[in-house]
C-alpha cells in the first residue's frame, strides 16, 4: 500500500462515527497491513475493516448501523 492510501484510510477512520473517539491503544485498534486495515473503538465496540483493491478502498465490514439501534 502507498503512503497516500495509508493518509487516506487514516483521515476516514480517524475518529469513531458512533461515539467520536479519537484515540487507539487502551483496548481501541487502528491497524493498516499490506493491503488490508482494520479500526476498532473501545469505548462503543465500533469496527470497521476493509482492503485495498485498485487504488480504492473497500469497506468489508462496519457494524456502526448495529450499535446505533
């Protein structure tokens, strides 16, 4: 994965859509491997997760619909 796609998938998963947190470590995950990356939040139990497929990310999966019911 380039840089620029890195920066990219940061600046979307950066802070959680269901509760706003903004920090990993502590429980909460960001991690970006070869062509796939994956970000958890532990205060709401937010994931997402997702892989890289010509030059686009792809969402495999969001569970924020779940938690915000």
């Amino acid at each position: 994965m380039n840089i620029e796609m890195a920066i990219e998938i940061t600046k979307m998963v950066k802070m959680c859509p269901v509760c706003g947190d903004n920090t990993v470590g502590n429980g909460s995950k960001f991690i970006i491997e070869d062509e796939t990356f994956e970000r958890t939040c532990r205060k709401c139990g937010w994931r997402i997760t997702g892989k890289i497929e010509n030059d686009k990310v792809i969402i495999e999966s969001d569970n924020r619909e779940k938690l915000n019911r």
